[in-house]
C-alpha cells in the first residue's frame, strides 16, 4: 500500500466473513485536497483503521456488513464483503 500506512486492507474471520477494500478514482485538483483534509480535520476515520476495528469487534457477517456500511470515509471505496453462507 503505502509507507507509513496502519490499518487493514483486507482481510477474513475464519467461518464467518472475508473483506477486501478497493479505492475507487478520484479527482485530484485543489477542491477535491482540501474536501479531504476538511474531512480528516473532522475527525473522520481513515477506513483502514474503521475497518480493522469492525474486523476486531464483528464476529458475524451481518455485525460487520451493518457496522462497516455505516462509516462515513474520508475518500470513496468499495467495500467487498463475502460470507459463507449461500445468497
């Protein structure tokens, strides 16, 4: 990923759930830095850090697609969820 970065890209909870995050694209002009930052002086978690706290604290599928969904992210991702179960 990056140097200096802490958190979880991916990952899985054996029987229950994997997870996987993928960037999607971005402008990066003037407007779009300053989005960013006025969103990190927020106080927005940065969604490696969101993600391997879910990841330690969900041990169902449906705790960490519910808890996951609900983080507001400093930049747009993907987020893709896979269970164990059928459907």
């Amino acid at each position: 990923m990056f140097g200096g970065y802490v958190g979880v890209a991916s990952g899985f909870r054996p029987n229950s759930y994997s997870l996987t995050l993928n960037a999607r694209g971005v402008n990066k002009g003037v407007k779009e830095y300053f989005d960013i930052m006025g969103k990190i002086y927020a106080g927005l978690p940065e969604i490696g850090i969101a993600t391997r706290d879910s990841m330690t604290n969900c041990a169902t599928f449906e705790c960490m697609q519910s808890t996951i969904s609900a983080v507001n992210t400093v930049v747009p991702m993907y987020i893709i969820m896979a269970g164990t179960q059928p459907n």
